[in-house]
C-alpha cells in the first residue's frame, strides 16, 4: 500500500486514470502534512467543498492543517473556537510540552475531541461534518466536533397529530432526536449505541434502550440484525425496517415507527428497543405488536373512559374498513335474503340500470379511491385539497346519474375511506388497503363463506407473525388475562402495575401506584 503511495507521489494521477487509494482500517496516518493533504484530496478526487487551511502555531514550529468539509460544520463554531484557538498567542506555554497536550488542554475550546490515527478514520470525520487537525511530524491527528449542517429544527407533528399533548416531532438530525428523547428520559441507564449502515453512505444508526428494563436477548438480537445489515447505501429507516425484520411477505408492518418523541420514550421504559436514524424524522421502536399500530400517545393523555371509547372505535374502524366491501358484494349477490324487505327494494332499484355485478362496482369504486388518494398526496398542498373535492363529489355524483354505480356502493366506498383513516399508523392502513381486495374477490365467489375463510386465513397468519422473537398477536394470543389493562381498553394509572412481561422480564413493576388518598 506504501509502495503505490509513494509511486503515485513520483508520477502524480491524472483525472483520467481513475486510479484511487482505497483506505483501509489498518492504513496510518503520513508524518507530514503535504503528504496527508495530497491523499485526501486524491481519495476524493478534489472535491471544491473539502476546506484545508495550513498555517504555523506558535508553539509547534513544525506547522498546523484543518481539514473540514464545507456546509457541514458550524462556520461560526469553526471560526470562532477553532481558527481564533489555533492562532492566538501561546508563547507564554512551555515549548517542550507534547504538543497534543498544548492543544487539547491549553489551546482549543472544543467540547469533544478524539484523536484520529488512520485514514479511513480521518475520511469519515471529515465527511461527519469534524473538523481534523493534522500536526507535522506526527502520525496522529485530532478531531473536533463541529457538526451543524442546516435542518428543519424541531417543529410540530404533521402525521400523529394530537388534540392534547407535545406538539414537538424529530427533525432529520440524528443528534436533535437523542436530545429530544434525552429531554423525557433522564435516566442514566438511557444508553445508545451507534453504529455505521452503508458502505457507501455509512449512514449513523443509533440503538437506544433503557438498561435494566430491555432484556438483554433483546437488545443483543437488535445489535446483531443491524451489524449484520450488508447493504451499499441506508437513506431513510425503512431501509433499516426492512432489512430486519422477522418476516419479509406479509401486509402487516412487525416495526413501529414513530416522528413523536414522547411516543419513543413511553415504548422505551415499556421494556422496547429505539432505532435512530440519520437523515429522517422517523424512529423505529421493536418488538412491535398488532396492538401497538391501535394506540395513540393522545391515550394516556386524556381520561379513562374517553380513552377507552376512542380505542375501542379504532378497533371497530379496523373492522369496517377492512370487510364492508366485502360485506356488501356477498349480502347483494348472494344473501339477499339476511335484508329487511324495504332495505332490498331500496338497494334493487338502485341497481337496476347498473351494467355491472357488484364486485366490479366495488372494484372500480374502490380504484378510482385508491387513485384519487395517491394524485391528492402526490399533488401540491394548494391543489390537492381541491382535487380530494372534485373526486369525492363530482366524480362519485356524476357516476351515480350515469347509472355506472349505485349510491349504496358510493356510501360503503366512502365510509371504508373514512375508516381507513381512524387508525393512528399509516402503516397499518396500508396493510388494510391490500387485505380488502382478496376478501372482496372471496365474498364475490363463496359470500359469507369466503370472507369467513379469508378471516380465518388472515387469523392464522397473524398468529405465525413474530416482532424481534415475540408473538404479534400478545397480549391477545397467546392470551394474558392480566395484560388486557392497556389492550382493547385502557384502565387508570393505579391499575397498571406492570409492564407486558413477554416484552420485558428483567423488571416487571412500572411503579408503586396507590389509589388517591379521599378525606
């Protein structure tokens, strides 16, 4: 490796020769400056954004170099604690000093600092947004933290919207969502470990969880799926999602993912595990249950009995938007007789006129839903809303009088579109979205019979599904009558004493509650 170094050194690279040193590990830093300066600016061919800035310390004879890449440090911070630090006056400092020891104790105002002695170390600092110091004669170099590209900042949630709670989401650095999180969990067992995904892009991914509370198996299973991940580049935490999940084919996400933080703390002390991602506002959480896609943070927000309520019509939601197509195509084709006589007049002469069956009716409906609701999100803010307008009355309106389909039909498109919204993940509504197709094609062929299989299909599926080692399906199956506190409905905080215990075993009691004291 040496010896190509130095033959590139005699007869110097042109553009055209795409011949690159690769860094290695194990690949040390050169003792003189030019000689590390020529190799970053080979290894990245150049680039106009890298920032070297030579110059002499006054202590140290034998030159400084700061190397950063221009729009992902703090200029301010660069200028003023870095550039001011190197060039002030030092001569009042023993000259036989280790000059390391003149920097980092007596010269720079840096927070963090780590020293650097390779060159794949020094290529990625640079391109993390440090700024490195190189020092002639020495085969090691510094690196400070100057991290502070341009972001979002922290802003208010425009998908889990709340009514009452924390309005504050995570933006796409890494760093501002482990603060946010930090800000509600102070706990000193709150660690993190963090990792690089990507060969290319070496993208930072943060595990976090609580110590004490996370079972080991589990924290050891999520470190193991991440460095296990070979893939060339990581760009959102779906990428991630996928590539460690316990099962691949199915509708049904089995890794919740959250922009809110209060909902990232309250799954962390449950006993769960957090994936960060840099460069997306989307946290991962894992094992995630089918449960866990029907609560909201708004839950424990607001009073017992609402909360319940609410819950309880996420679930009924659930049900409707995945089976009243369904339920429609098999009563209109096959059971007529299960309707009251003035209710079957009624959808008869509604029908009559229509060209087509009732499964192509809810077919085509559902279609054009389907295609309304991608153009609207695709669209631009100022346009979409208008066209959601048109398609929902114009469009529906105008089918209707041209006899294409029945009002009836319009009414159940349009109360499983609703429906589909109730629940708080996206995800979960996706999974709904691809399930009414197959039941509805099942209730057109065998009516109720076949939705009854496709249920029972879907059932056992669900029942094979596993997050991170755990079953979906619990706290419901396998069944755990003292988990159903916060399941279906959502009992008061006196009744909560424990976390679900097959998520978490290493500290089952949440807290000591008692009932308030009455006078």
């Amino acid at each position: 490796m040496f010896a190509h170094w130095l033959r590139s050194k005699k007869n110097p690279i042109t553009p055209s020769q795409n011949t690159i040193v690769e860094p290695t590990a194990s690949m040390p830093l050169f003792s003189t400056i030019q000689e590390n300066i020529d190799y970053v600016r080979q290894s990245l061919g150049n680039s106009t954004d890298i920032v070297i800035r030579e110059f002499t310390y006054n202590v140290i004879t034998e030159g400084l170099a700061l190397l950063y890449t221009d729009g992902l440090v703090d200029a301010k911070v660069v200028n003023d604690f870095m550039m001011r630090s190197l060039m002030a006056d030092t001569t009042e400092i023993d000259p036989e000093q280790d000059p390391f020891d003149v920097l980092t104790i007596h010269t720079l105002t840096i927070g963090e600092i780590q020293k650097v002695s390779d060159m794949k170390g020094m290529l990625h600092h640079i391109l993390s947004g440090d700024s490195v110091i190189l020092m002639n004669g020495y085969t090691t170099g510094l690196a400070a933290a100057t991290k502070g590209w341009k972001d979002r900042g922290v802003t208010e949630t425009n998908v889990e919207t709340v009514v009452r709670g924390p309005r504050e989401a995570f933006s796409e650095s890494i760093r501002t969502n482990t603060a946010l999180i930090r800000r509600k969990i102070k706990d000193p067992n709150l660690w993190m470990e963090t990792f690089q995904v990507g060969q290319v892009t070496q993208t930072d991914v943060v595990l976090m969880y609580v110590k004490g509370i996370a079972l080991d198996s589990l924290i050891l299973e999520a470190r193991n799926r991440l460095t296990q991940i070979n893939i060339d580049g990581i760009f959102e935490s779906s990428n991630i999602e996928e590539l460690i999940q316990d099962e691949v084919i199915t509708p049904f996400p089995t890794v919740y993912n959250s922009e809110r933080p209060d909902v990232i703390a309250l799954e962390l002390i449950h006993g769960k595990v957090a994936i960060l991602v840099d460069g997306t506002p989307f946290v991962l959480i894992a094992p995630a249950l089918f449960e866990t896609f029907l609560k909201a943070s708004e839950d424990y927000y607001h009073r017992v009995d609402i909360s319940t309520l609410v819950r309880m019509l996420r679930y009924a939601g659930f049900l409707i938007a995945l089976l009243a197509p369904s339920f429609y195509v098999a009563i209109t084709t096959f059971h007529q007789e299960m309707l009251p006589t003035q209710l079957l007049i009624s959808l008869a002469a509604q029908r009559e006129g229509i060209p087509f069956p009732a499964f192509i009716e809810a077919l085509l409906m559902e279609i054009t839903f389907e295609v309304l609701r991608e153009a609207a999100l695709r669209m631009p803010r100022s346009i979409g809303s208008a066209l959601s307008f048109v398609g929902t009355l114009v469009i529906g309106q105008a089918a209707v009088e041209a006899g294409i389909v029945s009002a009836a039909m319009v009414i159940v498109v349009s109360i499983t579109a609703i429906s589909s919204f109730v629940s708080p993940s996206y995800d979960l509504s996706n999974a709904i979205r691809i399930l009414r197709f197959p039941l509805m094609a099942l209730a057109a062929s065998f009516g109720f019979f076949g939705i009854l299989a496709g249920l029972l299909g879907l059932i056992l599926h669900l029942n094979s599904l596993q997050s991170f080692g755990v079953p979906y399906l619990s706290p419901f199956a396998p069944l755990e009558l003292n988990k159903q506190k916060d399941a279906l409905f959502r009992f008061p905080f006196q009744s909560l004493f424990s976390r679900v215990r097959i998520v978490n075993a290493n500290n089952v009691v949440k807290k000591a509650n008692r009932k308030p004291f009455k006078p």
